[in-house]
C-alpha cells in the first residue's frame, strides 16, 4: 500500500481572483499576452520521500483572438522552438458557439479557429492553418480528416496529423505554413493489422531518426513503422511486440464506443492490444512507450539497432477505470527524470521516476476549472518543464502548468 498524503488546493472563485494580476482580463486584440494567472492543482503525494515537479495553473493561458473559439483539442505538441502546436475539431462547435459566422450573424462572436493553430510558451496566438480546403486530393479523394486526432511536429519543423473519423486511414504531413509534402496511407482504404501500406485510424505519430512510428489505433490495433522519404514499410507490431492477432474494429469508430464496456472492460494483462491504441511517443534513451487507453496501461519497447522494437515492460494506471479509462498520452520532463502520463477516466497526470518507472505523485481531478480537467486527452513538455494538456468531449480546451520548482 502506498502511502498517501493530500494536498487540498481547493478552487474557488475568490481564491482565483486574489491571485490575478492586472491585465488577465484584456483580451489578445494586438497579438498581445495576458499576465500569468497562477491557480493551484489538486496533488497527492504517492511517494513521500521523492522529490517531484511542483506545478501551478495559468488560468489566463492561452490568449485567443477575441474572435476565436476552439473546439475540441485532441492534439498537442512542443517543437524544438518551443512553439505549442494544437489540433482542435471546428465541427464540435454549434451554432450558439460560432454565432459571428452564420448567415446572417446571430451573436458578436465567434468564428472557429484554423484547425491547426499555434501559441509561443506566452501564450500569444502565432496563427494556423487546416481544414478540408488544405487536404490533398489524391486519386480524386480529399485525404482531410473527417475528424481530427493526434499531431506531432518532427525535427525539421514539419507537422504530422492522423485521424480517427470515417474513412480516416491516413497520416498527412505538411510544412509549418500548410504545404502538403506527403501522406501514408490512403482516405477510405483499409486492409487490417497485417497490411503493410494500408492505415486503419491511426491515432498519433512520433517521427525520429527518418523513421515514422504510429499508433495505429481506433480501428487497427498495432504499431507500424516507415522508413526513409519514401516511406518503406519497416515493420509492424502487437501488444508485447508479437504479431497482431486480435483482429480489427467492426465498422467504423464513433465516440460512443470510448467508454462502451463491450469489450469485457479493461485487462491490464491482456496479450493483445485493446480496441483504442491511443498514442506513441519516444525518448532519448530509444525507448517507446505506447498508450494502450482501453487495457489501462503503457506499454514500454526499446527500438534495436535493426529496426525492431522489443517489449520492457507495462506501466499500469489505475487498472479498475471504466468509462474512458485511463492511459491517454505520456511526456517526459526536459532533463529526463520524470514521465508524465495523461489519464482520461479519473482526468488526471500522473509522474513517474523515469529510472524506476513507479509512481510518485497524481495531480488534478475532474472538474471544469484551472488544473481540474474533462476527458483529459493530451500531455506535453516545454524545454522549461512547463507542461501543456488538451481535453475533448465537454473540454474543449487548453491549459498550461507552469513549473515552480521540484521538491
């Protein structure tokens, strides 16, 4: 049993308040920022005697064009510039919502954001791009996602986008201003775990060393890798890193079926991957570590010099989650002691000793203020170990933890 100290950080709204500076009221006409407005988290100490990331909330992040409103947030990422990436999906949006694009007009505001927008660490707008209008057609087909799901930004500033809604079988790379360079994959076709050219809704991307890793996903349930400009097939894996065995999806995925129970529920032991493989990402020691959302667990690979990725070990998160579940994203702090894991269910983060790979702390819990979150989807990192997380369903937002310090 482990022990357990809470930090009770209520929010209230008198407590926000005396915290707020001048200016976090002003909104972002001139392409200005607001003042932080620093919120406590709720956190709970797993592990007494280790030092962790101590966090507070910036309730006045980001800083939105007055105009602009975002949908749900799916995707977040951090380049090497320290420029926050988002994919958000317009067409979560309702009328009431987007009231200064109707025709005729309804309300003063708003209009949805590009689908592909971008912040500095400040929160300041940078701009954006995507939409149907920007997908490649290929052999007469738009290869734009029906609806939206991961993105990932490589080394070379170029951004990568999958996609999980019908008929999204597809990865869509583009150049930060929205040239298309190249897509694997094709919109509408599918061939199953074993296809070695064919996507089945990936869910998220992670390109390092000319090599494209995705989390192939909603109705697949594999890891597969490319290689190379061209795109070469150079493998493809199930939980473990045994051949995928457990067949595909029945029909296409919808959001009623993120928190179905017909799948048994969870089954942290489970040998094959369950029906949402959620996320990839990697670090500097060539590990992998895939977020098997529905089987409440990561999984952790380390990559060979061959190309072949061999199992390490499961990382279980709150194994009894229904509903949503829990593993949803994974990051890693700046100076590689620490993993950050997203969980959806309970909608909270969770921080790891990276060496040992055990937890120490968990902070956040549901809810809809600063540091509480609603169907928590997405985790990212800064070079300054500021952490950046996403929210679908009701969410439909971006928040930022700023680091105050590890104790």
């Amino acid at each position: 049993m482990f022990a357990r100290t809470l930090i009770d950080a209520r929010h209230t709204l008198a407590g926000a308040i005396a915290l707020m500076v001048p200016g976090f009221e002003a909104l972002a006409q001139d392409g200005g920022s607001a003042e932080p407005a620093l919120v406590p988290l709720h956190v709970e100490i797993i592990d007494p005697d280790a030092e962790f990331p101590r966090f507070m909330v910036d309730a006045a992040w980001p800083d939105m064009p007055s105009d602009m409103i975002l949908g749900q947030v799916p995707g977040i990422t951090v380049d090497r510039h320290d420029r926050i990436w988002a994919v958000h999906r317009p067409h979560t949006l309702t009328g009431t919502d987007t009231g200064l694009v109707q025709d005729p007009p309804i309300a003063v505001c708003c209009q949805p954001a590009p689908t592909i927008v971008s912040f500095d660490t400040e929160g300041r707008y940078l701009g954006g791009f995507g939409g149907p209008e920007t997908g490649p057609v290929i052999e007469g087909e738009n290869q734009w996602p029906n609806n939206i799901h991961g993105i990932y930004v490589d080394g070379d500033d170029t951004i990568w986008v999958a996609g999980n809604g019908d008929g999204d079988h597809v990865v869509l790379n583009f150049t930060e201003d929205g040239e298309f360079i190249r897509s694997i994959g094709r919109h509408g076709e599918t061939g199953g775990n074993l296809d070695e050219a064919h996507l089945g809704n990936p869910a998220d991307i992670y390109v390092e060393d000319g090599e494209v890793f995705i989390a192939d996903g909603y109705i697949n349930k594999r890891i597969i890798r490319f290689t190379g400009e061209a795109g070469e097939f150079g493998g493809l894996w199930g939980a473990y890193g045994n051949e995928p065995g457990s067949g595909t999806r029945d029909g296409q995925f919808d959001q009623s079926q993120a928190t179905s129970t017909a799948d048994g529920g969870a089954d942290p032991a489970n040998p094959e991957f369950g029906d949402i493989l959620h996320c990839i990402t990697g670090n500097d020691d060539g590990l992998i570590f895939v977020c098997d959302r529905r089987n409440n667990r990561a999984q952790v690979f380390q990559r060979t010099e061959n190309g072949d990725l061999e199992f390490v070990r499961d990382i279980v998160v709150s194994p009894n989650s229904g509903g949503t579940r829990s593993v949803t994203d994974i990051a890693f702090s700046p100076d590689g002691r620490f993993v950050y894991i997203a969980e959806m269910m309970n909608s909270r983060i969770w921080i790891y000793n990276r060496e040992t790979l055990e937890p120490i702390a968990v902070m956040g819990r549901i809810g809809r203020q600063p540091g509480q979150f609603t169907w928590l989807h997405s985790v990212e990192v800064d070079s300054e170990g500021n952490l950046y997380t996403s929210e679908v369903g009701t969410g439909r937002r971006i928040q930022k933890l700023v680091l105050t310090g590890i104790l």
